[in-house]
C-alpha cells in the first residue's frame, strides 16, 4: 500500500508540474498576445496618434430641364408662332440629376489633375509629409524609400480624399482628412470650386460646339442675302439710266422684266433660307441650354471643431478583445497538445 500511494503521490506531482507548465505558458502568451499590444496601442492612441480633422460637403450636378424652362419654352412658342421651334421648347425639361453627370465631378475629384491643382495652391506633399504627424498615418513614413508623385497620388486617394455617391438621391458626399480644421476645410471648398470651374468649361465647350456649325449656315445666310440685294440694288441703278436714255432696243424691257423676276426669285429663296437658319441657330441654342450642368451645393464643406479620427478608445479596445481572442486559440491549442502527448 504505500508502494501504491508513492506512486499516486508521484503522478500526482508530475501532473501539478505539467499544469504548472501549461500555466507558465499560457501566461506567457498573454503577455505576448494581450498585454504587449495592448500597451503598444495604450501609448500610440494616448500619446503619439496624430488627431485627424473631416471636412464634409454634399453636393448634386444636375441638367437643364422642363420645371425650369416652362416660362422660357412659353415665350418662345408665343414669339414664333406655335412653330417647331416653340414646339422644341415646350418640349425641354427641368433640372434633373444624372449619374453620368456626377460621376463626371467625382472623376475629376479624384484625378491626377485635381491633385496637380491642389498641390500647386497647398502644397499637399509638404503638408501631409510634416514630422508632426505620426508615422503610421504621414506620407512616406512607412514607405520611406518610395515618395515619388505616384506613391504620393496613391496616398491622396486612400488617405486624403473619399467620394461617394447615392444613386437614389443622385447626392455625392465629399470629405477630406486632414491633420488641421483648416486644411481639411480649405481642400474641400477647393475641390467644390475646381469641380464647378470643370463642369462650366464642359459647358461652354459644348454650347460652343452646338452653335458654331448653326452659326456658320447663318452667316452664310446673311451673306447670300446681301449679294442678292446688292444685285438688286445695282438692277434699280441700271434701270433708271435705262429710263434716262432717248433710244433703246426693243427688246430692253422685256429683258429687264425677266432679269427682276430673277432677282425676286432668289431674294424670297434666300430670306427663307436665312429665315431656316435662324430658326436652326435658335434650336441649337435650346438645345445647348438643354445639355447644361450644373452643380448644386447641398451642403457647403464644414469646419471640424474637433478630431474624428483616430478613435482612440475603440483602437485600444479593439487591441484587447483581438488579443484575447488569440490568446484563448492559442492557449486551446497548447492545452490539446498536451493532453494529447500525455494520452
């Protein structure tokens, strides 16, 4: 009997000792897995994150259309008379929002020449390269062997800018990080106002576009109007020195009646004519003003009175649930193992 109780005293010995194991271990992966981190994220959230400002705008583009253009398509109709082109206006629309059309400011808000334009007035490079902030969040602070224009056009969009747009409402939402109140405000009233100088260029270009051809048949209109009555002008001029004169051929007057017929003619075929290009210069100008953006502001861009980023108390929180969560997987996986060799 006491051979048996120096073994059971002797197992029960190496048992303690292997749960003393597994204890050490597993104290030792919550060092590694929960305490490390979590007092990494404790001293980087509390002391070194660098505070981070959004400034927020709203906006829609939106095209010419019926609501805006009754009064217009009105007075038109009513000048020419229930013609096709008073027809053509009743017909325009009012201003209503298209998804190609803000897809055309969000384009350009993240496009190279957006970020061209914006470093030229803030010199954003310098800005979000400062040592005042923080490694992990400035550029080149990482990456430091890589600070070329493209790294730095790839920082712009994944850190600087972020554009979304709600299909329903057709509203795109802008907003700009920044390391200051004041950067991120003037980036995004800058972005807002570049945006509005790019769709009224597109417009101008494309009410010049339009008009330019209807505008050269009237002009050529006008000038074939001009030589018909420069013709007739001199017809009337020749006609009273034929009257002046004593003696005549018989056959000058028939001759002149036929040459004013003529000239009649073509001075009705060329008022119509000028009268049809006219009226083409006026549905290309509807027209152009049909195709007219424009960018409306339904929010202007705001000034952060405080930071919104980082959370620092969800960061440090999350640090600690994620480490738990490992430490536990790990933890399970070294207490099968052992059960598992002691089997």
């Amino acid at each position: 009997m006491k051979f048996n109780s120096a073994i059971q005293i002797f197992s029960l010995s190496e048992h303690i000792q292997k749960l003393q194991q597994i204890s050490i271990l597993r104290n030792r992966l919550f060092l590694v897995f929960v305490v490390v981190p979590t007092l990494f994220s404790v001293i980087y959230f509390g002391l070194i994150a660098s505070n981070i400002y959004i400034s927020e705008s709203r906006f829609i583009v939106r095209a010419q259309g019926k609501d805006s253009s009754n009064n217009l398509a009105s007075s038109i109709s009513g000048a020419m008379g229930g013609s096709a082109i008073g027809t053509l206006a009743s017909s325009l629309g009012g201003l209503s929002s298209s998804q190609n059309d803000a897809l055309t400011a969000e384009n350009f808000i993240t496009s190279r020449d957006a970020l061209k334009q914006l470093n030229q007035s803030f010199d954003l490079t310098k800005a979000y390269s400062s040592s005042d902030i923080d490694r992990l969040h400035r550029f080149g602070g990482i990456t430091i062997w890589d600070k070329s224009q493209e790294a730095f056009f790839q920082y712009y969009l994944d850190n600087i800018v972020n554009v979304t747009h709600d299909d329903q409402s057709g509203i795109t939402t802008l907003s700009v990080n920044a390391f200051t109140p004041d950067m991120s405000y003037d980036i995004n009233q800058k972005l807002n106002d570049l945006s509005e100088d790019l769709i009224n260029r597109l417009n101008a270009r494309a009410r010049q576009d339009m008009l330019q051809f209807a505008q050269n048949e009237v002009d050529l209109a006008k000038q074939r109007v001009e030589e018909i009555n420069q013709k007739i002008y001199q017809f009337r001029n020749n006609e009273l020195k034929f009257s002046d004169k004593s003696v005549a051929s018989a056959n000058s007057p028939n001759n002149q009646v036929t040459l004013y017929q003529q000239l009649a003619s073509e001075k009705q075929f060329a008022d119509r004519n000028l009268a049809a290009a006219l009226a083409t210069m006026e549905q290309a100008r509807i027209e152009a003003m049909k195709k007219i953006l424009y960018i409306e502001r339904i929010a202007q861009p705001s000034k952060p009175d405080m930071a919104m980023e980082p959370k620092r108390i969800r960061g440090i929180i999350t640090a600690l649930v994620l480490g738990l969560f490992f430490w536990g997987i790990a933890s399970m996986v070294i207490t099968g193992v052992k059960e598992h060799h002691n089997q």
